[in-house]
C-alpha cells in the first residue's frame, strides 16, 4: 500500500467507514455505515432520481453519535451545524459532512448557554442516522451517562457573593469573628492559619459592625 492509500484509510476510519483494530493491522473491513452509504448510492442511480445519500436537513436522520464520543453528521444545513456546535467541537467540516467531538468543555459550555443534558440527548435520538436507529439504546449508554454526570458535576458547584475578612491583629480576634459569623449563619469558608474567611453579602454589614466594635474595645 502507497503512503497516499495508507493515508486516505486512515481517513476512511476516522470517518467511521472503514473498520481497522490497529493502525499497524492489515486486515480492514467496510463498515454498516459504509456499506448503507454505497447501498443508497446505487438504489438512487437505479430509481433515477436525485437523492442525496448524505441525509439532508428536512430529514431527521443525520447524525452518528460513536462510543468514543465522536460525532458524523451528515448534513450540509448551517442551521444544524450551528446547534451541533453548541455541544460539539467540531474539528472537520467537508461538503456534505462535518466531524466533531463531545467533551466536557463543549458540555460545559452549552449548560453555561443555559441547555441541558436531556435537551442534547433528545436532539441526538431525534436526529439519528438510521444506522444508529437499529441499537437500543440508540445512543451509545457511555455517552448517555457522562453528558449527565457532567451536568451533575457543574450543578453541583454554587456560586455565592461575598466578602473577605483579612489583616486580622491576632488568633483571638480572628476566632471571634468567626464564631460570630457562624452563629449568624453567613460564614462561607475559614482559614483560621492564615486568619482568612468569607462572610455572605447578606452578613456583611452586621459582621463588619461586630468587628468594628471589637476593634474599639
């Protein structure tokens, strides 16, 4: 094999048409994508009639969501393109086809945009190739489980407003104001070595008035 046909099926199977277990393997084998693609091909030269093989966008069924996360969409639509890339790294665009990665960051992002895991999911189902429709689950459980795990992790990070207390005199003052707080209920973290903490927005002028008062004593 040329260096020129060794690279167009390394290509081939990043693409998902061509099945190869190492890069260093001889054997490779057409996948059921590609063998639907040649499929469609010849029924549409056979009929006479102009059907793209590639879906387009008035049809549901374009996208091809694989268990490393990558993702085959076969649409030239700006529109759909537009929205795969609110979730997707896209990182190859050709005529009829672009190719993109799920990752957290990309996750991230479109739930920082306001969408969610279930909504990404359901565009995914609606708008799956036809080789996709034929698994059950039709996306793949992996992919499922970490667009949702990622969604629980951010949910779980909340973000709060306050004010930092420093330049404490003494271990004695730092205590106090920091029982203070706490028995407020507007602590939000301490660091009692380096007589750090951080009180809510809501505690701050009553913190403030408490430790002023402690000053002048």
């Amino acid at each position: 094999m040329t260096e020129c046909q060794e690279g167009l099926l390394q290509h081939l199977r990043m693409f998902g048409l061509v099945y190869q277990r190492k890069r260093s393997s001889r054997r490779y084998y057409p996948t059921k994508l590609a063998i639907d693609l040649v499929s469609g091909a010849r029924l549409s030269s056979s009929s006479s009639q102009s059907v793209s093989v590639a879906p387009r966008a008035s049809s549901p069924g374009f996208v091809v969501m694989e268990t490393n996360f990558r993702v085959l969409a076969y649409t030239d639509s700006q529109l759909q393109i537009s929205i795969l890339s609110l979730f997707c790294q896209l990182q190859y665009r050709f005529p009829n086809m672009v190719v993109g990665t799920i990752t957290r960051e990309s996750i991230h992002q479109a739930l920082i945009n306001g969408i969610t895991a279930e909504q990404i999911l359901s565009f995914l189902r609606l708008h799956a190739h036809p080789q996709m429709l034929a698994n059950n689950p039709i996306i793949p459980p992996t992919v499922t489980d970490q667009i949702r795990l990622w969604e629980i992790e951010r949910n779980r990070l909340q973000f709060e407003e306050g004010v930092l207390y420093s330049e404490f005199l003494s271990a004695s003052d730092f205590d106090k104001v920091k029982r203070y707080a706490e028995d407020l209920g507007v602590l939000s973290w301490s660091n009692p070595g380096r007589r750090l903490m951080v009180v809510t927005q809501y505690g701050h002028e009553e913190v403030r008035r408490f430790w002023r008062r402690q000053k002048n004593n």
